[in-house]
C-alpha cells in the first residue's frame, strides 16, 4: 500500500475555478524572510512528485506571497463539497466512512466560512492547512481498519500505524506549541511555513455541525443572564428585553436564532453584507438596516408588544454603541462576538471603515491597521463602560474581547488595574453564568450528527433525546428539554442532519445508549456523537471555559490534557487536542472526542466508560477547585458510582480564619 497524492491524480489537475460569491478569507499578511520562504515552499513541496515541482513552486510561491499561505489551490476538487450519507463513502471500518462526512461537512459551502481556504468557522479555524493534505487525509481513511490508528499533526496526516480495535482511529492535534514559542508571532511563522494549524475547537477536530453548535449555548446564557441579571424568574424568559451584540458570522450568526428562541428582542451589529444575507436567508434575522435610530426604534416596537426578534444593524458595532450611548437608550444585555481572538488578523473591523477597506488593509498596510483596530477597541470599551454606569449587563462572550482590550492598552479593563492574571472588571460569560449554571454540574453541548443523511433519523433521534429528560428534576433540565421538544421546529440545521442538546454526565450516556440501541435495532441509521470542545472538562483557558476556576489552577491545562488522553484510552473512535480555540494561540488547550455509533455491544461499553468520564473528569477538577455546584455534584456521583469510581472532595477552608492568619504573618513579616 502506498499513500501519495500521484496515486490520486494521473496528471497534475487543472486549476479548479472560484465559484462566485462564495467568500474567501482575507490575505493572511506575509512576513517570512527569505530563507523561511525557502523553507516554506520546501515543506509544502514535500506533498507532490518531483516532476510537478517545477510548475508548482512559482504557484505556490505565488500564493504564499499574495494570501500568506500555501493552499494548493489547484488541488481543491472541483465544486460545492457537502458532507454526503454515510454509504457515499469508502473504508474498511464504519469510522473511515464517518469522519469523512464529517470533515466534508465542515466544507461545505453552506456550512464553512471560507470553504476554499479550508477554514469552518472563527475567521482561521481549519480542518486542515492545505488541499494536499485534504486529499491525504481521505486516502488514508479510505483504507483504515479497525487495528489501525491515523495520526493527525496539525493538518498533516502523519501516517497509519498500528494500535487495536479498542484504539481511536483518529488521534488529532492541532497549533500545540512548545512553551517558549506558544505566542502568535511565532505561530504565524509556523503556519506560513505549513508546519502548524489553528484547529479552533471542531474545524481541525472534524465536529462543527453549523452555527447550531451554539445557538443552544447562547440561548442558555442569555437566557440566565436575564435571570441572574435582570432578576427574571427561572420559569420565565427575555420577553420585553433588549440585546444587543455584534458578528452575524460563524458561530456568532447563532445570537440571533437565539434571541428569538429566548423570546426577547437583538440587535446585531455585523460589518460584512454577506453574512447578514446569510442569516437573512436562514431566518435567523428577520430584517436589516443601516440606521442606528432605525434598529432601535424596530426593537423598541417589539419590546413593548412582547415579541421576539432578531434585527441584524450593518454596520459598526461601536457607531450602534454611540448612538445608544448619546441617545439614552436602554440596553438590558449587552454583548460582542467579533473574531477577537484574531483581533489583527481580520477578526475586528475598525471604525471609519468599511469591510471591504478593512480588506484591502489587511492586504497591505499592517502597521497601520493595528493602531485602528486599538483605537476602536479602546473607544468600545469606553461605551461599554457608559452603557454599564446605567444598568446594562455586560459580558464578554467568549471571543477574548477583554483581552483584546487589554492589549490595546487598556490597563483599566485589569481587576488588578495592570494585568489579566486577578481577571477583568467586567465578566466573561463562563465566569458568571454558564460557569457556575451549567458546567459546574457537567451541562455541555453534548451534539450528533445522524450519518445516514436522513431528516427522519434526526427527528427520531430528537424524540428519543427528550424522553430521557426528566423537566422536573432541575430548571437547566427544563431549559434542555424545552430547547430539544423545539428543535425541528426552530429549523436549527445548516449542513449535516444535526442536532446540540446540552447535558450532564448522566444524561449524555443514557442518550448515548438509547441512540446506539436505535442502531442495532435498525430503527436509524449509524451515528457520530461528540461535543463542542468548549465544554465542563475539554477546555483549560482562563479566558474562557476554566474562567470560574479560581483556585489559582485557571493558568495550567493539566486538565484538557487528562481528557483527551483519558478519551483515548476509553477507547473514543477520535480523540482532539488544540491550542487556542476560541480565544487565541497560548490562549487555551481544548480537547474534544467523536464516537461512532455501530449499534454494537462494543460502543455501549466504550459509552460507559468513556462519556462519564469526559464529563465528571471537568466536574472533579472543578470540585477540587471548590466550586460548590461541582462540590455537590461530585459527592452524588461518588455515591452512584460507589465501588468502581470516586472524586477527591476538599475540605473547605474558613475564610476569615485564614485572611486573618496570613493578615498577622505578613504584619509580623515587616517587623
Ligand atoms: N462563546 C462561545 O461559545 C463561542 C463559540 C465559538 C466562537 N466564539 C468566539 O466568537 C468569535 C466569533 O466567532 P465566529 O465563528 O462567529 O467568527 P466570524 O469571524 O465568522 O464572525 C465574526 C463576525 O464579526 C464581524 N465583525 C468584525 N468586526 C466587527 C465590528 N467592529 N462591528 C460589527 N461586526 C464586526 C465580522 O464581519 C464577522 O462576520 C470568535 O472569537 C470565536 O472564537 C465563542
């Protein structure tokens, strides 16, 4: 058996054309010296036979210079690449054939931000960094079997090597960097030389299931911000309540699906026309304008009626925020979901410009453009913080907004006043809500795409989620419930036959069972389980998931690190680990998993030891780091599970018997 692209082609393929209208990510700026440039067109040669180098060097030479990456344009296959069913593809064993459809899917031109740039979601998210490697990737699990596993290195598939059927067949990592490097400048070296990729969270994990992947998280945290907030009762939801954010993109396109489903009323700021027709056409939006009064006006209208909407504003989210500000306007929830973690890199459109000029910025004149974007972000804080003296709720969702600010020299966002290391003045939305409300228990976006193809599966697998809910054990669990008896309704999928549905340890298993019984019995076809890598236990980032963890552990990721090695000796069918996520290289290690559901007795056992085990292994972590609701939710696990596992609880410490310890010890020290 051989492995090479030559097999693949006869003669080198002809460039496929761009198809119009589809967008393509902005020219990531050059900055390699000569001799990294050397080396960059070296590694990407290393893909293709000798006698193409000739021809292709000067064509990749070309695309390193003009977009900052290598590509291989010319090997994307022609045409609109959806994920396809299951029985379209071909390995040896069912997960060859399945995570196809899932890498396909995160393509798709419906589904990926820039699909020819191989990038899903999060502006640089990618599946992998070039077209050579796409094709690799197929071939090999085209020809994977069950005693092998393929070993993924940012994008490159490494090889196949032998393991066992109780080993994943995917092992993935992504952007993992050694100490010293783990920072943006030298990862961007990394990238241009096409030996790193930024795995987001499930763009190089192969489980981004469209913007639906989190309008079940944004639902859940507005709809506690509201409660906890704006004292809105926990059966009651955002009825007559304003929010307004930004970004209508990737994953931020989910805030207005979400408003609506929550009952309340958005606002959503979004500088690029074409996401907006995106959503438009979804109906995840129901109308535009360009006017700022306009927008609140319509909200004010809808507000008073008791009706929910989604109106997307195009333009700049910090000329929306000025008119707010100058014209009194009441915000209840406020928010952003620009690309902050890739502030310089396109995420973060300045002020006074259009998209299309921020475009051609980016483009060629770097220097310059950074002290916009700093500008701009220095002005958003300040209304922000305008907006927040008169009673609105603000916070960071997630998209290193905070942080963003900080570097842009604002000191002042700091708690500490001078840097991040205390936390920020404002919270992020792990740190105050979804923290301490759902993952201190184990509620995660627990998802599944149902491979076959087919709606019907979906609407069955659906209908047997919500039997396994019990509405009445918790108020999360009414939330979940409501959410999944909604789900088709709601028209949540984009791509793939998928579905999100948050939950806890217990309720992830029982599902999980119930769906691969389904299997066996033929009632559906074969499904793929994962989660959002942004989950109890995936992620260690301070910024973000571990943001509630304060024990002072928030800076290490030992744990991410337990789950994805704890996955695969669990015997998930693919195991992820990434660095930076959603919120910038050296920002975050996550980890996620995929299982393929055959319906044998083989995946029920790897169910019941692997699915706790993702989950309370986070709920352990966050117990130890004395959050109360993991506390409690520990000590009923350890008596369900009395005799096979068991957390370590801690004892708690008095405070005050402590502070005045050290209060004394630090006076005595100055004597
Ligand atoms: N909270 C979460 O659970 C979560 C999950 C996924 C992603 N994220 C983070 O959220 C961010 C957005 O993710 P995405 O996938 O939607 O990215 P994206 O790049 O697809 O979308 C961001 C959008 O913001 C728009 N934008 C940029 N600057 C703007 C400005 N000044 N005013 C108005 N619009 C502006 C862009 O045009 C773009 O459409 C990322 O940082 C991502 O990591 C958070």
């Amino acid at each position: 058996m051989t492995i090479k692209l030559e097999d693949m082609f006869d003669d080198l393929p002809e460039m496929p054309p761009f198809v119009a209208g589809i967008r393509r990510a902005p020219a990531r700026h050059f900055t390699l010296n000569q001799k990294d440039t050397e080396l960059a067109l070296r590694n990407a040669l290393r893909y293709v036979p000798q006698r193409w180098h000739q021809q292709l060097a000067p064509e990749f030479l070309t695309e390193l210079l003009t977009r900052g990456r290598i590509y291989g344009y010319r090997f994307r296959p022609a045409g609109h690449i959806k994920g396809r069913p299951i029985d379209a593809y071909r390995s040896p064993c069912i997960e060859g054939r399945a995570f196809q459809v899932m890498i396909d899917n995160n393509l798709d031109f419906d589904v990926a931000l820039y699909p020819y740039e191989l990038v899903t979601y999060g502006e640089t998210g990618q599946v992998c960094q070039n077209w050579m490697q796409y094709h690799l990737i197929k071939r090999y699990l085209e020809t994977l079997n069950r005693k092998q596993t393929l070993v993924m290195a940012s994008g490159h598939p490494l090889g196949l090597f032998t393991s066992s059927p109780a080993a994943p067949r995917v092992i993935i990592t992504n952007g993992i960097m050694v100490g010293c490097f783990d920072d943006l400048q030298n990862w961007n070296r990394a990238a241009a030389l096409g030996v790193s990729n930024y795995g987001q969270m499930t763009a190089g994990g192969w489980m981004y299931i469209g913007p639906q992947g989190i309008v079940h998280g944004t639902y859940s945290t507005i709809l506690n911000a509201g409660r906890d907030k704006l004292g809105i009762p926990a059966d009651q939801d955002l009825s007559g309540r304003l929010f307004v954010t930004s970004g209508l993109g990737g994953m931020s396109g989910a805030q207005g699906k979400a408003i609506e489903i929550a009952n309340g009323v958005g606002i959503i700021a979004e500088v690029d026309y074409s996401r907006i027709e995106t959503r438009l056409e979804q109906g995840w939006v129901s109308r535009v304008t360009e006017d700022p009064a306009e927008a609140f006006k319509a909200a004010a209208q809808y507000q008073q009626q008791k009706k929910s909407t989604a109106i997307a504003f195009y333009g700049n989210v910090v000329d929306l925020l000025e008119y707010a500000v100058n014209h009194t306007i009441k915000i209840d929830l406020l928010s952003d979901q620009t690309s902050c973690h890739a502030v310089y890199d396109g995420g973060y459109c300045p002020q006074g410009i259009s998209f299309e000029e921020r475009t051609e910025l980016l483009r060629s004149g770097h220097a310059g453009f950074k002290e916009m974007v700093d500008a701009t972000l220095r002005r958003h804080f300040e209304l922000i913080k305008a907006l927040v003296d008169r009673g609105t709720y603000f916070f960071d969702y997630g998209n290193s907004f905070l942080k963003a600010v900080f570097d842009a020299g604002v000191s002042e966002i700091c708690k500490n006043g001078k840097d991040p290391l205390d936390g920020f003045v404002f919270q992020s939305y792990v740190e105050d809500i979804m923290g301490p409300i759902l993952f201190d228990y184990g509620y995660g976006p627990f998802r599944w795409v149902c491979l076959s193809g087919e709606e019907e599966d979906l609407v069955k697998t659906d209908r047997a989620a919500l039997e396994c809910i019990d509405p009445q054990r918790r108020f999360q669990d009414r939330d979940n419930y409501v959410w999944i008896r909604d789900a088709a309704k709601n028209r949540l999928v984009v791509g793939t036959q998928a579905r999100i549905l948050y939950q806890d340890a217990t309720g992830r298993m029982n599902i999980a069972l119930k769906f691969n019984e389904m299997v066996r019995n033929a009632e559906i076809g074969p499904v793929m389980l994962g989660r959002d890598h942004h989950d109890t236990g995936g992620t260690d980032s301070p910024f973000r998931e571990t943001a509630n963890i304060k024990d002072g552990s928030n800076i290490t990721a030992d744990m991410a690190i337990h789950c994805y090695a704890g996955n695969a000796a669990r015997g998930m069918s693919l195991v992820a680990l990434h660095n930076g996520g959603g919120v910038g290289i050296g920002n975050a290690i996550n980890g996620g998993f995929g299982l393929v559901l055959d319906g044998s007795e083989r995946v029920d056992a790897v169910i019941r030891r692997a699915i706790p085990w993702d989950v309370m292994g986070g709920v352990a972590r966050r117990a130890w780091a004395r959050n109360a609701n993991s506390i409690d939710t520990s000590i009923q696990y350890n008596k369900m599970r009395a005799g096979s596992d068991h957390i370590t609880i801690p004892y708690i410490a008095d405070d005050k018997m402590v502070a005045d310890l050290v209060t004394k010890a630090f006076a005595d020290l100055k004597k």
